[in-house]
C-alpha cells in the first residue's frame, strides 16, 4: 500500500481502531485485577471469567461490569483505604514522635513519681543535647 492511497479516512478508521484495541487492554487489566482481588469468588468461577474473558473479551468485560461492578468498586474503595491506613502507619513509625512529645512523657513521668526531678532534668538535658546536635547545619 502506497502512503498516497492512504485516505484521510483511512488514518481516522486507524486511530478509532488503536483506540479500541489500549480501551480494551485497558478494561481487561482492570477486570483481571479485580478477578484475582476477589477472595469471595472460587478458583472455578475466576478461572471461567478468565476464559469469557480470553475468548470474547468485549462481550465478557460487559458481562462482567453489568454482573460484578459494584462489588468491583467495593473491593477498589476497600483496598484503597487499606494502602492508606498502611501509608499513615508507615509514616508514623518512621516520622517517630517529636521532642515536645517526648517532653510531656518526661514531665508525666516526674509528676507520677516514676522518676526523681533529678532523673527528669538530666533527661531532658539529653532530649535537648540530642536535638541541638541533630538541627546543627553541616558546614
């Protein structure tokens, strides 16, 4: 095929079709994805919408949206807010607590009586040594 036979329509039916063909990729990522989230669904059934899904991928897909879609975004949202309760956690141990914290656990402590005011103001001292070390710039 010379590039002069190609028609203008030719290059929209094109690009209709690439379209189409990344949607249904797309779709089908999607789909499977959940497939394999779902830990309702037995071996049998994820296995049987894979096949719907190898050998006659649109009409499964909307099959699959039509039959399974709320629960699909049920298990997103649910999986979603497990990431970011995993993402706060992590940031919490890592970030740690901050010295103004640490302070109030000192004082709380010395006013219970489980450390001596003396204990209390060595301690704080290292608190403060330890933080006045760590905000010194390097030259």
């Amino acid at each position: 095929m010379l590039i002069a036979d190609y028609s203008f329509g030719d290059v929209l039916l094109s690009i209709l079709a690439f379209y189409l063909v990344v949607t249904l990729i797309w779709i089908l990522f999607t789909i499977i994805g959940d497939v394999f989230r779902d830990s309702e669904l037995s071996g049998v059934g994820k296995a049987l919408w894979l096949l719907a899904l190898l050998f006659v991928p649109w009409l499964g897909a909307f099959v699959y949206l039509i039959a399974r879609g709320d629960g699909m975004r049920q298990r997103a949202r649910k999986d979603q807010a497990e990431r970011q309760q995993a993402a706060e956690s992590y940031i919490r141990d890592v970030a740690g607590s901050s010295p103004v914290d640490e302070l109030a656990k000192l004082s709380a402590l010395r006013n219970e009586g489980a450390i001596s005011p003396e204990e209390y103001e060595r301690l704080k001292g290292q608190l403060i040594a330890t933080n006045d070390v760590a905000r010194t710039p390097v030259a």
